[in-house]
C-alpha cells in the first residue's frame, strides 16, 4: 500500500507546559492563573483562597509573542 502523499507543511509542537498554564479569552487576550494554588492552603484566609481564583491578563508584547509561538494552535474560545 503506498503512502500518503504530504501536503508540504509541517506541523508544529506544542509546548504542554505553555498550554496548560496560559489560555486564551474570547477577545484574544492572553490570560494566566495566579502562582501559590499547589499546596498548603489550610492556613491561608477564605479572601486570599478567592482571590486566587482570578485570571491575570498577560500585558507584556513580548511575553505574549513568546506564549503564542510556543503555543501555535491556542485559539479563541468559542
């Protein structure tokens, strides 16, 4: 059986890590959790553990650049 012929694009990698920590809004924003969600929490106050919850938009034009080349097929969500 013969193979199938390619189209002549390449397909880019997805960097995981990149993935899972950034995601990308319906207005095209790249947004990022807040650090210190890992572990030990008992001890820490009901209004730091909501305020964790929040989503941070990444500002930096550089950062941004970085995060979607590592992360080429991160799209709007629909």
């Amino acid at each position: 059986m013969p193979r199938k012929q390619s189209s002549g694009k390449y397909k880019l990698k997805t960097h995981k890590a990149t993935s899972k920590r950034f995601r990308m809004t319906g207005t095209g924003k790249v947004v990022r959790t807040k650090i210190g969600k890992g572990h030990l929490r008992r001890n820490t106050s009901k209004r730091t553990k909501y305020l964790l919850a929040e989503t941070i938009e990444v500002n930096t034009n550089g950062l941004v650049k970085h995060i979607k080349r590592l992360a080429p097929y991160m799209r709007k969500k629909d």
